[in-house]
C-alpha cells in the first residue's frame, strides 16, 4: 500500500489515494530510477569507446487518475489544483519510504467525452531525487558537553560543564542513494574574522573573510542550483558571496562517510562558533 498526495504553490495539499470516492490513482509512471545518460566518444581505428561524462537527466512523473462521484466538479477541481508551469511537491510513502519531490506541473489531459473520464497529470522534476521527509541536523562543534539533565555534583568533586576539542573531526554519514547537497548553519557567539570549514578526506575547504560578531547567523546553502551565502544580522540580511575565498568548494555529501573540521580565525576562536550541516537522505527511486 502508498499514500500520495501533492502541494501545490498556494500550499493546498490534494490527497490523490485513500480518496476514492472523488479520484482513484490507477498507475504512476517515473517512480523507478531514471535512465542516465553515457556520454562517450568513438575510437578512431579500434573498437567501442571512451567514457567522457554521465548525468541522470530530469524525472517525469505522470500519474494516471479516474474522476468519480461529481464528475464534474472533481475535473474543474484538478484544473484548479494542478495549473500548468507552476511549482508542486510530491509526497509519497510506502511501508519503507517516506519521501517527496519537487517538481513543475507539465501537462494535464483529460478524457472529457468518455464514460469513465481519466486525468494524466504530467510533472516535471528538474531534481531527480526523491528526498526523504526527515530532515537530518547534525553539529561539528567542536564543544564537547560533559552531563545531561538530571544530575548531581559533589562539592569537592567539581565537574566540567563542556570541554573544547581543537583537533575535533566530524563523521557525517551520508546514508543515500547518491551524493547530496547541504546546508550550513553557523551562529557566532563572538568576534570572528575568519571562518574556514576543511573535508578532511579531499583537502577541499570553504574559507569566508568577513568580520562576524557576537549574534550573527550564517547560512551556508550548497544544493546545487540554489547556493548561496547569506549573514542575518540584526533581523538583515547580507550576501556574503563577495567575501568567499577564490578557490573555495560548496560542498557535496559523497555516500558513507564525510569528515569534516572547521577553524574559527587560528583556531583560537574555535569556541566562539557553532555549526551545524542539515541535509536529506535522497534516493534514485521508491
């Protein structure tokens, strides 16, 4: 059993199974992992070819539904749902995936003067991977916390509340189906002039030259077609992209493991910053 449902702009969500009595959804197409496409390039005088580059291209969801009950009424109200050009989210789950996946409403047909009229509704998903619903936060602060509520200390046993790690590298998993981007979010507790995050395991780093102070928020957005690099300070924001270091890498999740390290100015400032890298599992198909 799955459960589909889909928002569109105006965040109206139109529940498409469990729903039978207005629409039944007879088939989904684009569900599986798409085709890739090879690029190769043809030996001059010998046999088969050489390996230039691969790319999985757009998904194309179509999904197949009868109208019931006010035949009508239902038609004018998947007019309304699904306007063509404009954005949507697709939700789907099933007993091992809970995922969604955006896309642009493409086409609608409707088999208007038939018996039992049939609605194709065509979505383009420029991204192609289904991301998982939960969202998954994980901190490389280099701040290590000592207790957790309920406790009890001893007055000639003092404990440590935190201690700071310097050398501290961070394993982010990245438990999918391919690569994945990520967001950075940095809060500065104190003056910074320099920030830099390191992936360990490539040598590939992010460094940004800016004054931060005590307060300041930073968003780091690396997901390919929408990074940036915005400062929120005193309810403002400011585009940090003039001040990124030449040469600096807006990082992928590469699948399995993911070391990562971060110097505040020399490293002395390290506890002046907290980080933390949000991203989503994503999958080739359900």
């Amino acid at each position: 059993m799955f459960t589909l449902k889909v928002e569109n702009t105006r965040g109206a969500v139109l529940e498409l199974t469990d729903n039978e009595e207005n629409y039944q959804v007879t088939e989904i197409s684009g569900l599986n992992p798409p085709n890739a496409n090879i690029n190769t390039s043809s030996y001059a005088n010998g046999d088969g070819s050489s390996f230039n580059s691969s790319r999985i291209p757009d998904r194309e969801i179509v999904i197949t539904v009868y109208i019931n009950g006010d035949i009508q009424k239902n038609r004018l109200a998947l007019y309304k749902h699904f306007r063509n050009k404009e954005w949507c989210k697709i939700y789907y789950e099933d007993d091992l995936r809970d995922v969604f996946i955006e896309g642009y409403v493409q086409a609608l047909d409707v088999s208007s003067f038939t018996q039992k009229q049939v609605a194709q509704i065509s979505i383009l998903c420029p991204n192609p991977y289904f991301k998982d619903v939960e969202t998954i936060v994980q901190s490389i602060s280099k701040i290590i916390n000592n207790f957790t509520f309920p406790f009890s200390i001893n007055e000639d046993e003092p404990v440590e509340f935190s201690t700071i790690e310097l050398e501290k590298i961070t394993n982010v998993i990245n438990d999918s189906e391919s690569e994945t981007g990520l967001i950075i979010n940095v809060l500065f507790m104190g003056t910074v002039n320099k920030l830099e995050i390191r992936n360990v395991d490539n040598g590939k780093n992010f460094i940004i030259d800016y004054e931060f102070m005590k307060n300041d928020k930073l968003v780091i957005n690396c997901n390919r077609g929408n990074k940036s690099v915005i400062l929120t300070r005193e309810a403002v924001e400011y585009n940090l992209i003039p001040y990124v270091r030449n040469g600096s890498t807006f990082f992928q999740l590469g699948i399995g493991d993911n070391n990562f390290s971060f110097l505040a100015d020399d490293g002395v400032n390290d506890m002046l910053v907290d980080i933390h890298f949000k991203y989503y599992k994503v999958y080739l198909g359900v």
